[in-house]
C-alpha cells in the first residue's frame, strides 16, 4: 500500500513521503500528516527480539512507503551506529517505580539525535528520488537541543546547507558553545535578539515567502526544514515508543497487551505526538502524559480546550521546553477536527492574529488519551534532588519535570499503570541547573568546573560531545534582529 501526505490546511492535494521529507512545510504553510496512521504489521512477539535498527525498519517502511527497503536500511545504519554511545541507542532504566527511556545517548546528548542522525539521509534519498538538482537549504528554528542535532546530522553532508537560529541569552550556556563551535563548510549559525516563538515564527515567515523562494531556486537553492514539522523528523520519533514496550515485554516487566502510561515532557508538542502516532500504531499505551514547564501553555489548554498565546515567556532552566507556539499540536487539532482542513486553518489564522483559540466541545471529546501537567522550578530542583537522593540516578531538568509530573499523576488518579518517561537530555546539557539543585554549594561555580564533579557523583563518563567543547574554537558570532533574519540568509547564501 502506497501512504500518501496532506497538509493540514488542504485536504485536497496529496505527495509521497519523500516529497512531505523534502518540503518540509506544506506551501499553504500546514504541516504534512499521513491520510492515515498504519497499524505494525509486527507482533509485539517478534518485535521484543529486534535490535533497534530492526524496529525502526518495522516502523518507517509503514509510513515511508515510496522508499525501497535498501534504501530504509541504508537510512537506518547510516544514522543508528557509533554515533550512539551505547550499541542499544535507547536504553531502558528502572528509576523507583518508573522506567526511563534514555533518549540522549547520540551525538549531541539530547533526544534530537534520534531523528537527526536518520533526517539527513532520508532528504538526500528523497531528493534523488525527486531528481532535484538544487542545494537544499535546511533553516531550523531553536530552542537548544534541535540546533546542534541537525548542525551534527547536516555537517558536510554534499548537497546541502544548514542555516540555525537561536535566541541570544535563551538557551545553556552548553548548548550555545555546542552550536557556535560547530565544524562544517556548509553550517551557518544566527543568534537572535528575541525568544524561541521569535525565530521558529521568522523561520515559517521565510518558508512562506514565495518570492524568496524564486529568488533561492534562480541561484540553485530551495529550503526544507530539520524542525520537527517535517514528517521525516517525527516518524523517527515513533520508533522509540514501540522499541520502549517491546523492551519492557522481554524483560518481563510488563505481561503481553499490559497498557502502560508514557510521560513526555514536551514544548513543541513533536515528541508527545509521536507516542500518539505510535498508540494509533497499536502499541498499547493508555495516558498520553504531557508534562511542561512554568510557560504550560499546553497544560492549560487541555484543561480548558482553549489555546493562548497571549501570556508572559518564563525563562525557565528546562529552556528546550520554553516556548508559547507548540507547532505540532496542529497535527492533533487537524486529527481531532476530523481531518477538516479548513476547520483547522481557520483555528491557525486565529492562533497567528489574535494569539488565541477554542477548540469546540466535541473536538475536545476526543483528547481523552491526554493528561496535561506541569512542575515550577522548585518542583523541577526538588525532583532532581530527591531522585538522587534516593537512587543515585542524576536526570536533567527536563526529565525532572516529566518524572514530577508522573508522580503527581500518579498521586491523584490513583492509577497503577506501569509508567514510561521519556528522559530527553544528559544531565551534563543543563550541568550548572542540574547541580545546584543537588546541592546549593555548587552555584557559584562554572559549567567547566563542575563536569568532573558531576562524572564522579553519577558514577558517568563525561560523554563525548561535552570532552569535545571544552576547548573548542568558537566559529559562528552572527547575531541579528528577529525581524532580518530573511536578509541574513541572503547573506549567508550569497543571493
């Protein structure tokens, strides 16, 4: 069966996978959604003896259906390999009475690199399936981890270029010297004077430009996007749920069709739907936990059905999570409208006008899978620290605010489910947060100076991408104004 793509604001026109890959954004400016979700043609069985590599074929040859299995294959070795720290790439930990899904064990230490290990390679195989001869520009928006991911993924890989945005003051002091010491000929790194919502709302302005989009395709360019709005990021994503269930059934801690509970902690809202998509697959997942930060713009609009932008932007110390437009809750809204294009498009323009939507009661019928929740920076630190406490296990603060809101959950429903967390990013991403709330004594001290100390407290080598900024050189100062970010990449591309 061949499974076809659509945008969210046009349920008239339909391309293959490796077209959605390639656009990145619809040109009405929707994101790609699959006419519908495909079940695993795989027993839960056979899938809890595969290695992660086997898994992913199981999972994206469902939804990228235009592509050979030895080109999926290739896709998936290419991306899943020394990359990772760890032969399993993801692997399980028992932490109390929850299992964490260890999703930063790639090049970058966040769960970024799941997809953007894979994102670089489908592109260049859908960009030979198409015949494009043009350089594709990949422009990405960030909140801190997404950057680095695809600058790692992207770096001198022929035929493209990467552009990064991110904002000045916004994100670790970590993950900028990750992205300004980036190698490559082909990288380019902006900050901007702004916050996240600033440079992912400049970056779709861009994608939405057709006469730029002219001018780039006359000097031999045409952009595509490595943030989680292209499809070929988010299926990736998927995967990790199925392996995480399966993984749990054969090491006998859950029985065959047991329901299990899934924590995310979630800004873009790109991570959570993935485990949604991966429950449509038919993995058997009962609560969607949406777990956020002080800025709960999701938290309360699954408590109220209404979505609204218009409130104060919380620096928090889970940055990667600080952001007001959660640009993949419009794949839900569009599943949840009854796939009605125009419904969807009209909640949009509504969003990008006036800051605010409501969703109508019957839509809201259909969230019953989900379970808003959301830590301060006091719970956050608490977590971090009563966790080590406990177990000795060190989680970062995006994790924390995961575990905390599982709790919590817990607590109040009184449910029993067993409970998955999706543990996004090493703790050595958010080293001087995660630190002083295990103890206050290190709140003076530098970044630099408590990586070792943290190595010895967790008992962890200090990974790689971390031993590799130390002293490294900085390459990219570029800095601009949210409002030029256009006539940057003209720069940049020399148009």
């Amino acid at each position: 069966m061949n499974l076809l793509y659509k945008s969210t604001r046009n349920s008239e026109k339909t391309v293959t996978a490796s077209e959605a890959i390639l656009k990145g954004l619809a040109d009405d400016g929707g994101l790609f959604v699959p006419e519908s979700i495909p079940k695993l043609d795989v027993t839960m069985d056979e899938l809890k003896g595969m290695s992660y590599q086997e898994t992913a074929y199981a999972v994206m040859k469902q939804f990228f259906t235009d592509f050979t299995e030895e080109e999926l294959r290739h896709c998936i070795n290419s991306a899943y390999d020394s990359k990772f720290d760890t032969e399993v790439i993801a692997p399980l930990v028992k932490v109390g009475d929850t299992y964490h899904l260890e999703l930063f064990h790639g090049a970058t230490i966040a769960f970024k690199d799941m997809a953007l290990s894979i994102l670089p390679h489908l592109l260049i195989t859908s960009a030979k399936k198409n015949e494009v001869k043009n350089e594709i520009v990949i422009l990405t928006a960030t909140s801190g981890d997404t950057g680095k991911a695809a600058l790692a993924g992207f770096a001198d890989v022929p035929g493209t270029r990467i552009i990064v945005f991110y904002p000045k003051g916004g994100v670790s002091r970590i993950q900028e010297l990750q992205m300004v010491t980036q190698k490559g000929e082909n990288t380019a790194v902006v900050a901007i004077h702004g916050n996240f919502d600033h440079a992912q709302s400049g970056v779709k302005a861009i994608f939405e430009d057709k006469e730029l989009a002219k001018e780039l395709a006359d000097a031999g360019y045409q952009f595509s996007s490595a943030n989680s709005i292209n499809i070929g990021r988010l299926v990736p994503q998927v995967v990790y749920y199925v392996y995480a269930y399966a993984k749990l059934l054969e090491n006998e801690e859950i029985k065959a069709g047991e329901e299990i509970n899934v924590t995310v902690p979630t800004g873009n809202f790109g991570n959570i739907l993935a485990a949604y998509y991966a429950k449509q697959m038919g993995v058997p997942i009962a609560k969607l936990i949406c777990a956020s930060n002080e800025n709960k713009v999701l938290f309360d609009f699954f408590k109220t059905g209404v979505y609204d932008r218009n409130r104060e932007f919380i620096l928090t110390s889970s940055p990667s999570m600080d952001i007001l437009i959660s640009s993949n809750l419009e794949r839900l809204i569009y599943t949840i409208a009854g796939q009605d294009a125009e419904k969807n498009a009209e909640l949009m323009r509504q969003l990008k006008e006036e800051g605010v939507y409501e969703i109508t009661e019957e839509m809201r019928g259909q969230l019953g899978d989900f379970i808003g929740g959301f830590a301060t920076e006091e719970e956050t630190k608490e977590t971090i620290r009563k966790t080590y406490e406990k177990t000795g296990y060190v989680m970062d603060t995006h994790t924390a605010v995961a575990a905390y809101v599982c709790a919590q959950y817990r607590d109040d429903s009184q449910d029993e489910k067993k409970c998955l967390v999706a543990s996004t990013a090493s703790p050595y991403k958010f080293i001087h947060s995660v630190m002083t709330a295990i103890n206050e004594k290190y709140a003076d001290q530098d970044e630099f100076e408590l990586i070792d100390e943290l190595s010895a407290l967790s008992a962890t080598k200090v990974p790689n991408a971390i031993e590799e900024i130390r002293n490294s050189q900085i390459r990219h100062t570029r800095e601009c104004d949210a409002d030029k970010m256009k006539d940057i990449v003209k720069e940049i591309l020399n148009v």
